[in-house]
C-alpha cells in the first residue's frame, strides 16, 4: 500500500496548529486559560535569560498577549497547577504529568550517582541525608543555604560543592520540589509538601508511563518520527520509542505518512490515522516575535525542514564570529519564519538594533508597519515606556 504524502504547506498548518501558533493570541492568560496554554504544548522551557523577557514568560506571551509573568507564578507556587523538572532543559510541566515523571526520576537517580561522582567536587552522596534532614527540620531553601561550610569552588555548573549537587540530585531525583521561585533562585522543599496528594500517591507502570510520552508527544507534533517522538520529553530511550512505534504500526493505532519539507523532499514519519483527513485553517497572517526556546523551534533540523528557517543562538559565540547578534528573536509571519530581531530592554526602553528578513520576504510599508505594532505590543508587554530604532535597523538576511 503505497504511504500518502503530507504537503509541506499542510504540514506546516498543522505542526503551527499543533504548537498554538495558528490562532490569534487572545484569551484571559491567566488560570485556566493558561493552564489550557501549558496543558496543550505539554510543558514550557525556563530559561534565565532576560534581554529582553524570560523564555517562558514569552513563550505564552506569544500565545496569549494579556498573559503577565505574574499568572505562571501563581499556577506554580499558589495553585499548584504545574510543577517543575526537567524534560530535555528544566521546565514547567502540568501537574497532572506528575505520576509519569516518576520514571523519569528513578532512572535520573541511576545516571546521577554514577556520573555525578566523577563530573561534581567531592562525594555528594555522602551529604544527601544532611540535605534531608535540613529541609525536613528548617524547611524549605535554596541552594545558597546548604553547606555553609563547603568550599564555593568557580561556582560554575561543573563545580557545585558537594551539598549543592546533592541538593540538585534530590531534585532530579523526585524526592525534593521547587516550592516556588525567588526572583530566578528555586526554593527547595521535601516533594511531599509541595505536590499535592492526588497527583503524589498515583502511580504508573513504565510501560504505561512509555505509552503516555509517545502517545503524548505524537498529539503534539502532529507527525513524527520515533526519535522525534523520543526527544519531546526526553523522557525514554530511542529504543523504546522504535519499539512503540512498530506495536502501535502492527496494531494499526499509527500509521505512515511521508511529510514533504521546504525543498520537497519527503521524510517518513509516523501519524495518527485521521492526520490526513483533519481539516486545518492556515494561521492567522499576523506577526509574532517569539523566544529562541520556542517549543515550535525547539527541535532546530525539524524547524529547518519545515520552514527552510535556519537558527542557532550565539551567546556562547565570540562576539567578531556572530552571524547576528547575542540573543536573536525568531519572527513568525502566518506560516512561515520570516526573520529574526536583535533587541533589549536597556533602561526602561526596548531598543531594536536591527531586523533581518529571510530570502523572499519583501519589507514593504505594510509588513514594516505590522512588525512596528507588534514591537510596540512588546514593549509593553516587557514594562518599556519607550521603543527606539537603530538607524538603518532593517536588513537583509546575510
């Protein structure tokens, strides 16, 4: 039976649909509209940088405008809504995903005490029942406040003392949650006194919480295929998603499609049988700039494939070898990735230091005006009182 082809435009409607990017970004942002947000991309990357706004604060932003940093912090720390771990970065995740991560935090534990000894200063394994009894007595902390008397290292990631990798470990490993956030700093409390009863005393059995991952991440993407479906929540192996895949092919609940890219060719990937027959509006043409750590981009080569939009940060690039800039925004138009801004948030301002849009996108008085409103939209959004412009701050793509 010959495999149906999935258009790349069609393609592209569906992984925008998919991802919250296809209608406008209207709705309260706060509650359970935005829970509805997280619930629907199946978690949010955090991520401390702040030229501008915070990843997650931007991420939602870019799907709902009325959204303020505020709501996040109120479904975590309040509500109880979400909680935060890691999937492939740290992340806010529904809470009702609780149960599965207890896979994750058992085989999280494994790697840990067999890597941390060798990559951590010092035995950290050796502090963890100090670290317990600390937060269980003391209550909750952060890492600043477990041993006082270590040694502080370079204070780089590599070099954690031994009480502050063991604090990370019990993270990692479920037996410790993030209580809240003060400013960016996660404050620690036993996971027993944070998550709440219902969701802590579920359990699920590691093929029921394997299921669930490949089921999940294929509603999520669309099409797929089982590395892909792997790498959304980083939460299984390669192997046991392959193996997903080929039992839920043989039992037909998935099928083949091959999605066609940006330039043309095809790429088999795996489905749910009615993919091809979903009715798909294309995106509202509106403009959105979004973070780097979008979940739509977060997979680079996919988002190359299907857009022909190729990305990478350069924070870590010495400033003379950048291509553009330190933090370059992504900016979406309709359905395509039509170009990238350098800006930040400089004393009260949103100062805009240059645009460049892709090959084929023609910056005409409309589109220059759409993309001013949107700046101006984000200005606001990021407590600006004022939007200023590079001379000559539009470019071509180099």
């Amino acid at each position: 039976m010959s495999v149906p082809v999935l258009p790349n435009k069609a393609a592209r409607h569906i992984f925008l649909a998919r991802h919250g990017l296809a209608e406008r970004p209207s709705g309260a942002g706060k509650g359970a509209d935005l829970k509805g947000v997280i619930d629907e991309l199946g978690f949010v990357q955090l991520d401390s940088v702040n030229t501008f706004a915070r990843a997650h604060d931007l991420i939602l932003w870019s799907r709902r405008q009325q959204f303020r940093p505020k709501a996040l912090q109120h479904l975590l720390h309040r509500d109880r809504q979400v909680f935060e771990h890691w999937t492939h970065d740290a992340a806010t995740i529904p809470i009702e995903s609780f149960a599965h991560w207890r896979l994750r935090f058992a085989r999280d534990a494994v790697r840990m005490e067999q890597r941390w000894k060798e990559w951590r200063r010092g035995d950290f394994v050796a502090k963890i029942d100090d670290v317990l009894r600390q937060i269980s007595d003391d209550g909750c902390c952060t890492s600043g406040q477990v041993g006082t008397d270590e040694s502080r290292g370079s204070g780089g990631w590599w070099d954690w003392h031994p009480s502050k990798t063991a604090l990370e470990y019990l993270w990692r490993s479920g037996q410790l949650s993030v209580v809240r956030r003060d400013g960016f700093t996660k404050v620690y409390d036993l996971t027993e006194r944070v998550i709440p009863a219902e969701h802590l005393n579920s359990r699920h059995d590691p093929h029921d919480t394997i299921d669930w991952c490949c089921s999940g991440a294929l509603d999520r993407l669309g099409f797929a295929t089982s590395g892909e479906l792997a790498a959304f929540w980083d939460h299984v192996t390669p192997a046991e998603a392959k193996a997903w895949c080929a039992t839920a092919l043989a039992d037909r609940r998935i099928t083949e499609v091959d999605v066609e890219g940006v330039d043309g060719k095809l790429r088999r990937s795996f489905a749910w049988p009615d993919l091809m027959d979903e009715p798909i509006a294309p995106p509202v043409p509106r403009i959105r700039i979004l973070s780097p750590f979008d979940p739509a981009l977060r997979d680079r080569k996919r988002a190359e494939r299907l857009f022909g939009f190729h990305y990478r940060i350069e924070i870590f690039v010495p400033a003379p070898k950048r291509q553009y800039g330190y933090y370059v925004f992504p900016v979406m138009e309709g359905d395509r990735l039509m170009g990238r801004i350098d800006m930040k948030r400089e004393d009260g301002e949103l100062a805009v230091r240059a645009f460049w849009s892709e090959a084929g996108v023609r910056m005409g008085a409309g589109r220059v005006a759409a993309l001013c409103k949107e700046l101006e939209r984000a200005a606001s959004f990021g407590g600006c009182g004022n939007l200023t412009f590079a001379e000559d701050w539009i470019r071509a793509s180099h």
